[in-house]
C-alpha cells in the first residue's frame, strides 16, 4: 500500500506524540490538538485516516467523525475511548467510525493501532473504488440511452462524457428536434448529482411575467393571486440540475438576475429581500445563435459567457445519415412493444427513401414517423409504399442518381449496408440460424439470403467457413 497520511486528533499532546511514532515508520502522520483544527487541517491538506480521541473541550470527537462523514465520504475515522466506557465507543461507530482503541496505552498499543490502521486504510481505498467503479457504471449506462455512431454526433458525446463528472456549466445548441434534453439527462444521470432532481424549464414556453416567479419562486402577497409561499424551480434543483431550454427566448430582465444566481448562487424569490442560497448545477440550452444575439443586442454578453463554458453542438439529421437505420431501429421497437404489433424493421429501399430527405424536425420528426409506421404497417417490414405521400414525391427523381458530394453517397451506402446486416442477422439468430425460416421472415429467398450473408461476412460463430464453389472443383 502507497504512504497514506494519518490525521491524529487529541487535546493531550503526549498521546498526538505516542501515536504519532507508532505510525511513522509506515504512514505520514499530522496532528490537530481539537476538533475545530481537525477540520482546518481536513479542508486544506489531504487525509486518508483519522484517528480521534472521543473526549476533546468543543468539538468532541463524535461529532467529528459525524461531520467527517458528512463532508468526506468514504474518509476511514478510528477512535479512542476511555478504558470500559462501552456506550461511548458505541455511539461512535453509530457515528460513522471503523473501529474504536481504549486508552490507556499499553505495550501492546503500538501493534493494535497499526493493525487497525491498515484494515481503516484498506477499506477506505475498497471504498474509494467501489465507488469510482459506480460512477463509471453509471456513467457509460446514462448514454447507451443516447444512439448515434457518426462521426460528428460522437465528438459531442465524448465531450458531454468528459464533462459529466464535473459541475461546469453546459451550453447545448442545435436545431429544435437534435435531442438537446437527451443530452442534458444523459448529462445529468451520469455525474455526480444524478441522485438529486434535474429540473427542466422551458424559458419559451412560459409568459415572461410568470418565467421569474417559476424560476425563483415567490412570497405570499408578491402580487395578485399570490395567495400562498411558492418554491421556484431553482430551490426545487438544489443539490441536482437545472436545465434552461431555449434560453435564447428569456427576456433582458430575467437575463440579469439569471446572471447573478450564475456568479453568486444565490437569488431572492419575488417579493422577498431574503437571498436563498443554492448548490446547483445549470445546462442551458436553444436553437438560436446566440452569438448573433450578443452583437444585436438582444441578449447579454456576460451572461452568454456564463453558460458558454462548455459548448455542445447538436449536428442536424441531414448532417448524420449514418445514424438514420439505428434511431429507426430503436423507435420501431420501442413503439412495437408498446403496442404490440411486430414491425421488423425496413426494407432498404424504403430506408434509402427516409436518408434522403431533409428531416426540418431532425430526431423528433423522425420518432414521430415511426410510431406512425408501426400503427398503419400492413407488413412485418417498412416498405416504400407505407412511407408518407411527402417521401413518395421526394422519392421520384433517383435520390442516388441527385448531385451530392462524394462522400455523402458513401456515407449513405455504407449506412444502408449497415441496416441490411443487421437485419438480415437478427432474423438469423430469431430463427437459430435457420435459414429458410429467416429467409421467409426477411421476404427474400435462399439463394438471395445465401448472397447477402456472403456480402456481409455473415457467419454462425460455431458454424466452420463455407467452401466457395470455386473451391469444391479443386
């Protein structure tokens, strides 16, 4: 085990000094003659064990180890207590302590307290990456909710992955429909306040003379109608996340004292000179370019650096084909189990069809369309005539055929042979790899089935490699 360093608690300067050379030859050891300079020693230096005496003038050493507890998490406290005092020693492991010593010292002190400081030790770092472990669990389970394997939407994951554990204030722009509060829960689930509320505000969709009582809350008598106190939505996120939709939207006034909660974490409801204190974490997000506003004039400068610390932009549909096949793939399940009709998936025709089009609504018009298909499909898969009239007509002149750079086709066609493997492999492992059965299930025959899996190097795992023809004359 690495050198630890060992924060030894006691008003008696010749205890501080017998434990203290009990454990130097292994550990790092600082000393504190009180609670009140414990807890100094604690918020300026680190400490992996502290070991405190119980019976201390001021701060007692129970209750150092119960805010030890509180603002440390997972920090190792041993104890002493006086020779057959029972109820003390419990009420210090009811307190939050690994384990007590009782005093006086013996001979045999030295050999328990370094045995006991090292199981401490040892379970404090168990602690420690139990719960690094946790949070990294948690933190890769927030975003395999979130779908997307191009190229430009994984940047912005990375990003929002990295940012996660921190408290930083985020900025998510994008058009409307790019999955912006995706993101910001993903955001949210993954970090360290997941366990606290995220609470969402759309500054667009509420009257300005009622977006400040909502967002700070007001007092009994504020103004008409006022008949009661009202907790806002930023008390209502203390400990947890706030989460501003279209910000862009927020009137001049609400922008200033938004600015100040931002610098100072605090606010006053409406109607009160009473500041509320809150420990919030804040990700703003909109459509609008908010750096055109800045030069307009109709947003804040200062508050736009305030929350453009971490910028995340969300890239359009039209700007992602590859992600097309898996946002459909998992809208049509998700809607197939829902309400209880089998719908497969779609035909690559059909998917070619629903690549070219522009999606003005991005990801939401997307879902939108799927839960359409799933009702009015007739079939187990898509096929170009269930598609909407609007597709039909963008379908008329050869999508492939249209002017595009070069690599938008390959993108597409890459797409497209991506969500026909994958198809044609959930039906072989739905069918146990029976490949008449998955052929009748895809709609195509055998010999069509035999050339796609060819194509798409698609073999059972415990099947051994089929022969070419051209092999079997040899």
């Amino acid at each position: 085990m690495p050198i630890s360093r060992v924060l030894v608690v006691d008003d008696e300067e010749a205890i501080r000094n017998a434990i203290r050379r009990a454990l130097t030859p292994i550990h790092e050891v600082c000393t504190a003659a009180s609670g009140e300079e414990a807890l100094e020693v604690l918020g300026t230096q680190p400490i992996d064990l502290v070991i405190t005496d119980i019976q201390m003038p001021g701060l007692d050493g129970i209750e150092l180890v119960r805010q030890v507890g509180e603002q440390w998490t997972g920090l190792p406290a041993i104890v002493l207590t006086g020779y057959g005092n029972a109820a003390r020693s419990v009420e210090a492991l009811r307190a939050g302590a690994f384990w007590f010593i009782e005093k006086p010292i013996t001979s045999g002190f030295v050999e328990v307290i370094q045995t006991l400081a090292r199981h401490a030790l040892e379970q404090g770092q168990l602690r420690d990456e139990n719960r690094v472990l946790r949070r990294e669990r948690q933190g890769r389970a927030a975003f395999e909710g979130v779908i997307g394997t191009s190229p430009r939407f994984r940047e912005v994951l990375e990003i929002a992955e990295r940012v996660a554990a921190s408290d930083s204030t985020v900025l998510i722009t994008g058009e409307s429909g790019t999955g912006k509060e995706v993101i910001a829960r993903a955001i949210h689930h993954a970090g360290r306040r997941s366990r606290r509320l995220m609470v969402t505000v759309n500054c667009g969709a509420i009257p300005e003379q009622l977006l400040e009582s909502e967002l700070f809350g007001h007092v009994k008598g504020a103004f008409t109608n006022a008949f009661a106190n009202r907790q806002g939505r930023f008390a209502l996120a203390d400990g947890g996340t706030i989460f501003l939709d279209e910000i862009g939207d927020m009137s001049p006034s609400l922008q200033v004292k938004l600015l100040r909660v931002l610098q100072e974490r605090s606010f006053e409801p409406v109607g009160s000179s009473r500041p509320v204190h809150v420990d919030v974490r804040v990700i703003a997000a909109t459509h609008q370019d908010l750096e055109r506003a800045v030069a307009q004039g109709r947003f804040r400068s200062d508050l736009f650096y305030r929350l453009n610390v971490i910028p995340l932009h969300l890239p359009p549909l039209r700007e992602r084909l590859e992600d097309i096949a898996l946002l459909l793939d998992h809208f049509l399940g998700r809607f197939a189990e829902k309400t209880g009709r089998r719908v497969l998936g779609v035909s690559p025709e059909a998917l070619r069809r629903l690549c070219d089009h522009d999606w003005p609504g991005n990801v939401r018009e997307l879902e939108n369309l799927a839960e359409r298909l799933v009702l009015f499909c007739e079939g187990r898969n898509v096929g170009v005539e269930d598609l909407p009239p609007a597709l039909h007509r963008a379908a008329a002149a050869p999508p492939l055929s249209a002017p595009r750079l070069p690599e938008e086709g390959l993108r597409l066609q890459e797409a497209v042979a991506r969500f026909e493997a994958d198809l044609i492999l959930q039906a072989l492992e739905r069918t146990r790899w029976n490949k008449q059965r998955a052929a009748d299930l895809l709609g195509l025959n055998r010999p069509t089935l035999f050339a796609k899996m060819q194509r798409a190097h698609l073999e059972r795992p415990d099947e051994p490699p089929r022969r070419h023809e051209s092999d079997r004359s040899v």
